[in-house]
C-alpha cells in the first residue's frame, strides 16, 4: 500500500484521538517506515492508546469514516478506515486501512516513549504524529521475531541496528534472554546484527533449546504490550 495512504489514515485516527485528548504513539512497520526506512512497505497501523476500548469504541463508533471489525479482546480494537469518506470525486480510488490499536487498561495508562515525526498525506495534509522511539522499536521487533518468522521483522531489526546503533547499545543490555534466543533461533541472521551492540547470543539461544518453535505464536491478552516495554496486570 503506498505510503500517503497509510499517512492518511495515522493523521485521521490522530487528529480524532488528539481532540478527545487520547494520548496515542504509532509503532510496528508503519512507525519503521516513518523513520525513513525504505527496505519495506506495510499495509497497516499499530498503534498503541492509553484509553481503554469502550471509550474508542464510543468515539469512533458514529464515524462514517470508521468500520469496526468486532473482537473479544479487551487489549485490543480494529477498524479499517475508509478513505472515500475524503474523496473529491466519484472517481478517485478508494482505500480501506486496517488500523489496529492496542488499547490502555485504564483513561491514564502509561505509554513508552515517543517523538513527533511529521507525515504527509494526500488528502488529511501535512502533520505531526507520534512515533514511537527508536529504542521502543528495537524491543518490539525482536520481540516479534522471537515469536514469528515474518523475513520483515528481522530486516527492521538490521536496519534499526544499523541507523541507531549506539543508541541502542544501552537498551541492549537489558534484553530478555529468553527473547534473545527464541528470536535467533528462528532468525540465525540475527546473530550476527545483535553482536553488533554487543549481545551475546550463545547462551540465550542454548537456555531455549527445548523450546518448540512453531510457525507462529498466537499474541494472548497484552503480550504486545510487555513486548514494548510496558508493565500490564
């Protein structure tokens, strides 16, 4: 999905959350996309909310511009957003961005870090949102491939590594090992991009040896969260 019409969609779902003073930060592919990474292309929003889902689901429920897909999940609410709702012309195409959000345990519920990065649209203009940090990036991706086998995941852990190095040594020291070795053991490449911060990864991938890898592990109730860095009950 091009770029802008992604853009689109973070600055509908931010200006909406922004009014109703709804703290928010974008992170996952999207959020690499907008460091300006182009090894990629995503086709959906991650975002993380502090507010938990009745209230987003009140606010966005009498949007004509917002379809919920119904989930059981108490940690988490999809919508697409629908982009002819912007539309000029009968004849401009029109696009549906599934946007996931990943919501808070309570109005205040605390979220990591996050910078203002400026995103331009095609037809919602030119803005900030918030992204994630780098920092938060990096524990969210290895995160992820420690519980999938997605080949994007680990090219965003390279190019995090490579961009934002030493920056990163620090948060490399505390890594969970057990993620370490699940994540190298499904990515060998990693190996190599983790010694570049000074991890070791020999031990980690030894402790899971017994571990069973399967194709993917299923996300249970605010697992995204912790893999963030975020404390959950």
């Amino acid at each position: 999905m091009h770029q802008t019409t992604l853009n689109d969609a973070a600055l509908a779902l931010s200006r909406v959350l922004t009014f109703h003073r709804i703290h928010h930060t974008f992170f996952g592919g999207f959020a690499i996309l907008a460091t300006g990474a182009d090894h990629r292309e995503s086709k959906d929003l991650d975002v993380l909310v502090s507010a938990p889902k009745s209230t987003i689901t009140d606010i966005l429920s009498d949007r004509r511009d917002w379809l919920e897909i119904p989930q059981s999940r108490e940690d988490y609410v999809a919508y697409f957003w629908n982009s002819s709702s912007f539309s000029t012309s009968p004849l401009e195409p029109k696009h549906m961005v599934l946007v996931e959000m990943f919501v808070g345990q309570g109005d205040k519920a605390r979220l990591p870090e996050s910078r203002n990065t400026v995103l331009k649209g095609c037809k919602m203009g030119t803005s900030y949102v918030p992204i994630v940090s780098e920092d938060v990036l990096f524990r969210g991706k290895l995160n992820a491939c420690a519980s999938r086998g997605k080949r994007s995941d680990a090219q965003d852990v390279d190019y995090l590594v490579a961009t934002y190095g030493e920056r990163l040594k620090v948060v490399a020291k505390s890594l969970d090992k057990r993620t370490v070795g699940l994540a190298v053991r499904r990515h060998p490449e990693l190996r190599k991009v983790l010694a570049e911060l000074g991890v070791g990864t020999r031990g980690a991938v030894w402790g899971v040896r017994k571990a069973k890898i399967e194709a993917a592990v299923v996300p249970q109730m605010w697992d995204v969260h912790r893999g963030l860095g975020l404390e959950c009950a």
